[in-house]
C-alpha cells in the first residue's frame, strides 16, 4: 500500500514539475519577445537615411554599424535572427542575458540552448537602436566555422523600412510610420505578399506556362538555388 501511495505521488509530481518548467519558458519567452518588440522605440516617427550598398566578396549585402563606440561591418539577412560568433560579441564588450530558452538544433540533429547578448549602444548611421538581442555561436556549433561576419537579422530589421538599390548602389532607410514617405519610396514597384515571412513565394517561367515556389531571402546577391526536386522538375522544359 504505501509503495501504491509513493507511486501516486511522484506521479502526480512529474506533471506538476512539467507546467512549472512550460510556464517558466513561456515566461521567459514572452520577456524576450516584449523586450524586443522595443527594439525600435528610439527611433524618430519621420526620417529617410541614405546609405552606399555594400555587397563583400561573398554576394551579402553588408552594413556598418557603430557598437559601444566601436564600428564593425555586419551582414544583413532577412531569414535570420542577430547572431555572431560567442567570443567575437565578447571582445566587444556584449552583456550576457542568459540562454535561450528552446533550444537549437544543428545539421547532425544535436540540441543545444544558445547564449543570447545585447549592448548597450547599438546604432546604423543617425539611428539608434536599444539593445536588440544577439545569439552568441558557441566553437562547437556547426555554424561556428560558417559564420565568416557577424549578422543583422529580422529583429532589428523589421522596424523600419529598407530599400536596396543595385543600380544605383544604394540602401535608403526610413521609418515605417511615415505613409507619404512610404507611397514615394515605392512608386513603380511590385509588392510581393509576405515576402519577408516564412511564406513561400510564387514565380513563374515561360509566361506563367510553369510555376514553381521560392523563399524569398533578401540580403545577397547571386544566382537563385533550388533543391534537387525542382531542379528535376524545372530542367525538363528550362535550359540549365
């Protein structure tokens, strides 16, 4: 009876240690997310920054920014989050908040909790950013190696507007809150729906006959890559 009794309780446990582990990680998580929602809160209502286009050896589209007084050369990437090397965001004088709380998993399947950072100045150009969260790479991350330049991702991307240009060898940026600036900037464009989501983009070839989805990742110049699938596919009727 009492070994019946002792069962029961641990079950009962094992549950309730489950919720205050999930509530804790929703917690946390709902910190962080609150924290960078004010990322952009320091930025002005109107303005319009006028930048040269940077595109290093590699084809990444790149921008400088000045950290704790520091300039440093960053690329910018549409599908990924802020992140560097753990040790480079050290040397530069980074704040550790903590880890994060899922974790990550890398091309062999193994799970880890990687290091979030911030500074306490982060700015491009004029404008100021407050504290936008970066995922420090551990040396025994597979993207260690991979990570050549440190990177500017969604989280600080996504409050404010950017307008590439390759022509004309230009990045201009301006606020999101400013409507008549916006309808001036993107007079003569196509807009493409939830391009910068994790939606999938639609392109076709040989006038619309075939169709085929992209993700649309913005941030580098060169060819377009597809998987072996669509290659099988579009090969039959494209010449490669």
């Amino acid at each position: 009876m009492k070994s019946k009794t002792y069962l029961s309780q641990i079950l009962f446990f094992i549950p309730l240690l489950l919720f205050f582990m999930l509530c804790n990680t929703s917690c946390r998580l709902y910190s962080m997310i609150s924290h960078q929602e004010k990322v952009g809160e320091y930025l002005p209502d109107t303005f319009r920054v006028e930048l040269p286009l940077d595109i290093d050896h590699k084809g990444y589209f790149c921008i400088t920014t000045r950290i704790n007084d520091q300039y440093d050369n960053f690329i910018i990437d549409t599908k990924a989050s802020c992140l560097a090397k753990d040790d480079e965001l050290i040397a530069l004088n980074a704040n550790y908040r903590g880890l994060l709380p899922l974790p990550s998993i890398n091309a062999i399947r193994q799970k880890s909790k990687l290091p979030l950072y911030y500074f306490n100045s982060f700015n491009i150009g004029s404008l100021s950013f407050k504290e936008p969260f970066f995922l420090g790479v551990p040396p025994d991350n597979y993207m260690y190696d991979i990570l050549y330049k440190k990177v500017v991702g969604t989280n600080v991307l996504r409050h404010l507007f950017w307008k590439f240009s390759i022509d004309d060898g230009q990045m201009i940026l301006f606020s999101k809150k400013d409507t008549g600036l916006l309808r001036k900037e993107v007079t003569g464009f196509y807009k493409i729906e939830n391009g910068l989501r994790n939606h999938k983009v639609i392109l076709s070839f040989l006038n619309d006959q075939l169709q085929d989805k992209f993700i649309f990742d913005l941030g580098f110049r060169g060819e377009i890559e597809i998987n072996k699938k669509s290659f099988n596919r579009l090969s039959k009727q494209l010449p490669y």
